[in-house]
C-alpha cells in the first residue's frame, strides 16, 4: 500500500465567493458567575462564525461583529453554555451557570490552528475530557486509568511479570501501538519514556509514553484527538494525539486524599479479603501574576501503593534428592558450599523418606556422580537420585532429577503456596510537581509562558521463583530458592519555555521544550549462581535514559475577510534526542567460573550436583555489560503549512502539509486534507484523508541486552536483543530499520437535538502502515544453516555466547497492518427539578487491526524457513486480539447542590491469549466492570465521597485447565489468569475513600 496506490488525486473545486456590504460593530461585556465572580478565559464565540475571544482576568470581552442582530455564544469547562442574543452595542453582563456538561464549545488547542475552534465544528474527532470532574467522582487517580475508562478508543492496564513494563503502562489509541499516539502537554511535544517493552505485553517492541509521570492534579483537560495527524504534528501521529491542558486556576487551593484497598474474593492469593492497599495525596493551588491575567499554578501529588498476588499455589515440582541431603546437611551444621561425598553420604542417612536400597546405594557410591549423575547432553549419565531424559527419537538429553516434592514439604513444614510468585500489581512509591505559568509582558498580548515538572517513581515487582531443585538456585544462600526482585528507579524532568504575541498581524509563538526520562534497575534478593557463596544479593544492573529537545517557531493568522475566514498557518521544528544505556556492576551482568574468573573461549562456569551449568548475571534481570552501553543522538528538522477555510458558513476545508528530514535515515512529506459540512445548525458531516509517519526510536535503533524470557512452558531462555547494524542481525540478514509509513481515512458527522439536550457523533476510520516495526521471534544457534548439527561454535554461536544469551531478537519492519473500526459518542443532559441534574455519557469502539500482505522477511531466512520466527503467531496475536476491539462505556452522574452519585458501566470485548501454540489460543469472553461512587458537600470547602471500582468484583476468564493437547496456559498453577491478553486487570473490586478541600 503506497501512497501513490492509495491516493493518487487530489480534486480542487473553484468556489466562488459573493459577498455584501457588511460593516463592523463592537460587542463589550462581561462574563460572571452564579454569585457575581468575574469568570476569566470564558469562550465568546459568534455562533456560526469561527469569530471568537476569550474573556479577561476580570471576565470583560470586546468581540468585532459583522453585523446585528447576532448571537454570541457563551462557554466554558464547568458552566453551562450559554446563547446570547444581542440586538445593539451596549454593554451586557452574561450570567453562566456551574455544569460539568458544555465541553463541545471549548476551543481547541490540537486538530486545527484556528485559536476560535471548537469541538462541535471540528473537521476530525476530539474528544475533551474533564479532569476536575473524575478526580472528584471517579475511582481512578493515575492518568493511564482514567483514560482506560473514560476514552472511548483509549485502552492501559497494569502488566505482570515482565520486568521494567510492570512499572510503566504501555497505551494504545485505536488499537495501534503505545509508538503510534502522540503526546502534547499544552500542544508542545513531550518526550517519550525510556522503556523499551520486549518482554510478552501488548506493544512489545514499542516505546510509549509515561502518562503517570504527569500528576493529575496539574490537568485542567485532555483533549484526545482520534485521527492521524502526523501532517500537523510529525512523527508519532498515526493514531492520533493527545493533548494535556495544564491547570490555569489561581486563589485556591484543591487538595484531595484518596486511599483504597482491593476488597475481593481472590485478595491475598486467592483466599480472599483485602490487598494492594493505595494512598494518593494530591494539591493544586495558583497565584496571579500582575493584573492582566498573568497566573502560576503549582500542582503535585504522592502516592504509594502496595503489591497483591493472584497467585494461588505452585503445582510444580520443588525438591529434589539434592535438596533433601542439603537440608539434612544445613541442620546437621555442615559447610553446604563444599560437601565432600562422605558428607553427603552421611547426610542421605538422615533424609527419613530414602527407602533402605536408596540409603545404602548412597553410601556404597564411589563418587558424587555416582549419586547425583551428570548433565552432558547425549553423553549424560544417570546417578542413584537422577533418570535418563529421552526424546520421542530414543536419543539421550540429559538427565532428570528425581522428584521429592511431597516428602521434603511435609519435612520441612511448608505448603506449596511458600513458593509462589508474585502474580498481580507491582508496588509503587513516587512523587510529581508541576508549575504552569503565564505573564503578560504588555497591552499588546505579548506573553510569556512555561511549565514543567520533575517526577520520581520507584517500583517493585518480581519475578519467576527460583526453586531449590534449579540450577539457577545457590541453595546454600537460598536453602529455600528465592523470588527475585526488580527495583526500578524511574526520574522524570520536562521544562518548557516560550514566548507569543504579534508581528505585524501575524501570531507568532516561539518556544523551547526539554524532557528527560530515566529509568535505572536494582537487583534484590537475588544472586549470581555462578558466583557460589561470593555472589551479593543485591546488584546495580544498570539502565537507560532519554533526552528529548524540541524547539519551534509558529505563525498563524486569521483573514476574517477571506471566503468567511482564513486561518492560515506555518512554521519549523528543531528537535534533538540523545539515547543512553549505562552498564551495571561486573557482577550483574558476567558468568563465572571455578576460581571466580569471567568465564572465556577456554573455561566453563560452574555447575551443580547433577553437573548442570549454573547461570551468571543477576536473577530475574541480567545487567547491562559495557558492550551494552551506547550514548546515540540524532536531531531533526520539519516545516510545516497549513490553511483552514470557511469556504462558506456551511463548508470548512483545512489543508496540512509538512516535511520532515531526520539525521539517520532521510526525509519525508506528509498531508492532510479533511472536510466539515453543515447540512443544518444541528447537523455536521465531517471527514479526512492523511498521510503519515513514525520514525523509528532511537531505542529500536540501538537497545541491546540479555534478558531472562520465560517461553510458553514456563521455561527460562536468556534472549539476547541486538541492533539491527549489529554482527549478529548481518549473519541472519536482518535488515536496518527504516521509518513507519501510513495512510488513513475517516468520515464522520456530528448531530444535536437542542429540545432534548442530546448530542451524537460517529466516526469511522480506516488506517494502513506499510513497514511496521515488530519485535522478532527469538533466532537459536542452529539458524543461521552453518552447521545442521551444532551451530554453538560458528561465529554465531559464539556471539551469543559473548553475551551470555542462548537466543537472538530484533527489531525489524516486518509487516504491513489495516486497522478500522467505527468510534461513537452520545452525551445528554436533563434538568430534574429542585436543583438536580443528571449528566449520561455512552462512548463506544468497535476496532480491528490485522496484519495484511506477506511478511518482509529477507531471502536468507525465507530460504531458512525462519518467516514464523521474524514474526511469530504470539506476535500476530498480540497485535490483533490481546487487547479488547470493542468497549463500550455508559456514565452517568446524578448531581445535586449536596449530593453527587457517579455510576459507569463497561464492557470490555473479548481477548485471545497470545502464545504460538494454535491449540492454546484461548479466547477470553467479554465482562462487563460497573464503578459506583456516591459524594456529599459538607461545606462549600469539604467534599467525602466513598464507591468502587468493579462493584461487582469481576474477574477476566480463567486459565483453561486443559486444552485438546492435553497442555494448558497455567504454567503449573503460575498464571490463573491470563497475563499476555488484557481486558481490565486482574485486581477485582477496589473500594475507595476521598477527602476533598476546595479553599479559595
């Protein structure tokens, strides 16, 4: 799909323009509250027109009309729209009433540079979302969540079990990629995160952005633009882009308390009651600056929240024959780290469950072999406690310790759910601030403005249990194995700076943006088995940060005489990115030998009794190593133009064109043409057609690691991710990363029944990416063909060995995508007497994406028969199926001057469980989650409000305990739920308490 296929024309009408004499006439007024406040920054629009002010710092407005009579259209967040018939040119005063309903009329800062454009007459599908309305009501405090449940086509959820993505939510808009959504704060460019995902999640391979380093408090609105804009905005916009609108309120203070618990029938691994305790202290409070409506506002929250498990009890084996004689050993005060064989066999002596033959075998063997057996592939040998491991062709593997689970529990005074993981949410403490500002510098409407913030978040998650009976566990630091943990340490800084006012008639904004994201791992409770007894628990294991620098230069001026206004715009961007990872300690990241020497081409690690080799690096996470470490930038460079026309009152035409060349891989032209028509005051039809965008991220450029991936049965494999101008991806003939590319449609229209207060709109969609980038299967020694039988000693081979990885994965353009779907909205607001009012919201998407055409994988591994490992089937389930393709949310909120009682239904579609096993392909079935809040105003300053997440405390679909092969997804009891498909968590009910102050 190019874009010459897809769209080779473009049809320019000749319109003509008939025009009268019209002369100009000044409206003055003023613009206050309920209890006579000025009201600033209230919208005053010409309805109709795209002619449109915004009011003062002491609410007054001066509005040039064409002609009278006219209507004014009053607005605001938080007040009732108001339609102003004015008649002559004398001074009115507006009176606007408190209402959480109006958001259609606000004026827009993303989807059109027209500065009087408002929702209900955009040309594309924006949603405004309130922010101060769901922090009161809603059960949700972090941005991820609140857009998971108020967003129509916006889907998040906390991961499980998959390292450094436990502690950052990756997000999708229209079921794209965390990568193809763009995030603007106040319309500037914010920098991504510094995860990359390539563990088994939704967006694997993809970098997104942390939305929960903003603190919600700081938001005024979040403006979700649901159509390609990468034209308007540059790279990153396929899906659309979303606006965060910093809070501009001055002379008061809100501060609000929430804390909650999960209350559920699985808390506490699954015997019920309460877990994942959370607490979350938020403020906000702003100062004017001078009298011409200049303000700073400071923002800030904490919060702390407490892991849980679902977990319920291993199933698994545990212990073997080793194991027992340890115990014995350990309580008979031996030295576990240098058992002789006489040692040993006294040991056996003491183990009650060895049966007479079993004990005497022992203390008649010649050598620990003897006992143990050893692990040498088809050269194995079985010992007294260990069998030969067979293969379907009669070969021999390995060797097979016996098992005894049961026995050494029962010896012990354990139960199997001791070695249970932590399967469920990670615990998290962490702080924001944000500042947002703006100074007027004279009567010209010459302003300074900037904001900013700095955040710090540090998680704690777990990963598999290491068990006495692997070799991954030095028993005699770990006499019970251990469950390792990740500690992250996740910094987040932003500041931008900028200044606007006129040149000549022309608008002109000049600013400078700045973000970094810092993302560093600690190791605990772990170990280097190969280290023996000199391996520390704890390890710096490194990590990784990014820099974002964007600065731009904007001019826009509107020509009211031109058709029935010209909003034309233009401008250039500038930005940098610096991409680092920084190498852990020695230990965290190397294999070692007998005498604790890295291990090289001539030595071999250490083993365990039954001669198995022992792993190096930190559990759980290896360390990054020096030939990790990697500081790469970039820069790049666009210019962009713009024109918005009301052709007539009736038809609105917007053009978009921009240019884009990067340092590291070329240039691209992208543009955007899109339409609204009025068929009525009521109704609008609205559709666009754009070209787009993404430009690889420097992390898929240039991340490298080994990481510990569990495969499908649960077992370990150290993958090792490479860059694709690496060595290793040459020998494979994996092909260097070029830019996304993309082509999308959408038509829509907007509809209102002022009689019935009800307004619809429905939009469909189409989008196509060409190129995709993906993250590989994982590529073993023997794919490269050098040697059919055992390829560990090719280049290949010894490559991976280098970085102490037994598999190979990359970044690739692997695949071409069509994603379409259908998004709708219906508000409706209706006045029930005595001051009651009752506010419905029912958004809807329905999605699809699929992959299409053929996998472009190179000859090399078409000729290898290797095009299901460049883009495996979990891979394909992952893109298609994981998340939910329709979801459907109805809110409703009853509000009285005392009273307010939030209520939301939603339905989250059906997941499939993403492995590349066809058979365990499970599909889970659609649920439906039900949040109730109910609030009480004790004073004007004092607000309680109590309710729950998921009333109902519903669960996604189990595990199936057995598939036609006979396997199962539980990974002997591990995951009871499913964690690589997604619906809404698996937490259960949360029930919440809220302390709010409004002070002013």
């Amino acid at each position: 799909m190019k874009k010459s296929y897809i769209f080779r024309k473009t049809i320019v009408a000749l319109l003509f323009l008939f025009t009268g004499n019209i002369i100009a006439q000044t409206i003055n007024g003023k613009v206050v509250g309920e209890n006579g406040d000025s009201l600033p920054f209230v919208n005053v629009v010409e309805k109709g027109t795209t002619n449109g002010v915004n009011t003062d710092e002491n609410g007054k407005f001066s509005i040039n009309v064409k002609k009278l009579p006219t209507i004014l259209t009053i607005s605001s967040i938080g007040f009732k729209t108001v339609e102003k018939n004015v008649t002559s040119v004398s001074s009115i005063t507006i009176k606007l009433l408190e209402d959480s309903v109006g958001l259609e009329e606000v004026v827009l800062s993303i989807g059109s540079r027209n500065k009087s454009r408002t929702v209900v007459d955009s040309p594309v599908p924006i949603d405004v979302i309130d922010v101060k309305e769901l922090l009161t009501s809603g059960p949700q405090v972090n941005l991820n969540q609140i857009l998971n449940y108020v967003a129509p086509s916006f889907s998040s959820n906390t991961q499980t079990i998959s390292d450094g993505t436990d502690h950052v939510d990756p997000a999708s808009l229209r079921g794209l990629g965390p990568d193809q959504v763009l995030v603007l704060v106040n319309g500037k460019r914010r920098h991504t995160s510094s995860l990359i995902n390539v563990n088994g999640t939704f967006g694997r391979g993809s970098v997104g952005t942390d939305l929960n380093a903003i603190p919600a408090a700081s938001i005024k609105r979040i403006e979700v633009l649901r159509d390609g804009a990468a034209a308007q905005y540059g790279s990153d916009a396929i899906a659309g882009v979303i606006n965060i609108v910093l809070n501009d309120t001055t002379d008061q203070l809100n501060l609000s308390v929430t804390s909650g618990a999960n209350v559920s029938k699985y808390a506490e691994e699954q015997t019920g009651g309460m877990d994942g305790e959370s607490v979350n202290v938020s403020a906000s409070y702003g100062i004017k600056l001078g009298k011409e409506g200049g303000f700073i506002n400071f923002s800030g929250d904490f919060d702390y929240r407490n892991p849980y498990s679902r977990m319920k009890e291993w199933e698994g084996d545990i212990f073997n024959g080793a194991n027992a004689i340890e115990w014995v050993a350990s309580n008979s005060g031996m030295n576990l780290a240098d058992l002789s064989l006489s040692e040993v066999q006294f040991a056996a002596q003491g183990v009650t469950y060895f049966d007479l033959q079993t004990k005497n075998a022992i203390a008649n063997a010649n050598s620990l072999v003897d006992i143990f057996g050893v692990d040498d592939g088809s050269n194995s040998m079985a010992g007294i406690l260990s069998t030969l491991n067979v293969n379907s062709s009669g070969q021999t593997t390995g060797i097979i310790p016996l098992d005894f689970t049961e026995q050494e529990l029962v010896v012990r005074g354990q139960e199997r759910s001791d070695y249970n993981m932590r399967v469920g949410q990670s615990g998290l403490r962490g702080g924001r601030f944000f500042a947002n500002m703006l100074l007027p510098l004279d009567d010209n409407g010459t302003e300074l403005y900037s904001f900013g913030g700095f955040g710090s978040r540090n998680g704690n998650s777990a990963g598999f249990y290491r068990l006495p009976n692997q070799e991954r566990t030095y028993t005699p630091i770990y006499i019970n194995g251990f469950l390792p943990e990740i500690n992250s340490k996740i910094k987040d800084q932003s500041v931008a700076v900028g200044i606007r006012g006129k040149i000549s008639e022309w608008d002109v904004d000049v600013s400078n943006t700045w973000g970094k994201n810092g993302f560093l791992y600690e190791i605990t409770n772990t170990s280097n088995a190969s280290l023996l007894n000199d391996s520390s628990t704890e390890f710096d294991a490194g990590g990784f940060s990014f820099t974002q620098n964007t600065t731009n230069v904007d001019f826009s001026k509107k020509y009211k005489d031109v058709f029935k206004g010209l909003n034309a715009a233009f401008g250039s961007e500038y930005r940098t990115e610096i991409y680092e990872i920084v190498a852990g300690e020695e230990a965290s990241y190397t294999q070692y030998d007998g005498d604790g020497l890295p291990v090289i081409g001539s030595t071999s690690s250490t083993e365990d009794f039954f001669g198995r080799t022992r792993p190096g690096a930190s559990q759980v996470f290896p360390g990054f190593s020096p030939d990790n470490e990697v500081v790469k930038d970039r820069n790049s460079i666009g210019v962009y133009a713009d024109l918005e026309a009301d052709l007539t009152e009736k038809l609105l035409v917007s053009l978009a064109g921009r240019f884009e060349n990067y340092s590291d891989f070329g240039s691209t032209f992208n543009y955007k043409v899109s339409s609204r028509y009025k068929l009525n005051e009521n109704i609008n039809i609205r559709g666009a057609f754009n070209t787009g965008f993404r430009a690889p991220s420097l992390h898929q450029l240039n991340f490298n690691s080994t990481s510990t991936i569990f495969d499908n049965l649960g077992n370990p494999q150290e993958v090792g991710t490479f860059a694709n101008d690496s060595r290793v991806a040459k020998l494979l003939g994996i092909p260097e990363l070029k830019q996304e590319e993309s082509a999308s449609v959408s038509l829509g229209f907007t509809a209102k029944i002022p009689s019935a207060n009800l307004k619809v709109t429905v939009d469909g969609y189409w989008v196509g990416i060409e190129d995709r980038v993906v993250y590989t299967g994982q590529f073993t020694t023997n794919d490269t063909n050098s040697n059919t039988n055992d390829d560990s000693d090719s280049e290949f081979g010894k490559l991976l060995e280098k970085a102490n990885a037994t598999a190979a994965s990359f970044f690739a353009n692997a695949i071409d995508t069509e994603s379409k779907g259908l998004d709708v909205v219906i508000t409706h607001s209706a006045e029930l007497g005595d001051g009651m009012r009752l506010k419905s919201d029912l958004s809807a998407t329905f999605s699809q994406t699929k992959q299409v055409d053929d996998i472009h994988s190179s000859q090399q591994i078409a000729n290898a028969g290797l095009v299901d490992t460049y883009f495996p089937e979990d891979s394909r389930v992952y893109l298609e199926e994981a998340v939910p393709r329709t979801k459907v949310n109805l809110s409703n909120t009853l509000s009285t001057d005392r009273f307010n009682v939030f209520l939301r239904n939603v339905y989250f579609g059906e997941v499939t469980e993403a492995t590349t096993d066809l058979d365990r392909q499970q599909v889970f079935s659609s649920k439906i989650v039900t949040d109730l809040s109910v609030g009480f105003k004790a004073t004007e300053e004092l607000t309680f409000t109590v309710g729950a997440n998921n009333l109902f405390d519903i669960y996604p679909d189990k595990a199936a305990t057995s598939f036609s092969d006979g396997g199962n997804n539980r990974s002997d009891g591990r995951f009871d739920w499913s964690r690589r498909a997604q619906q809404f968590g698996i937490g259960g009910r949360f029930v919440f308490a809220r302390l709010s102050f409004v002070i002013k």
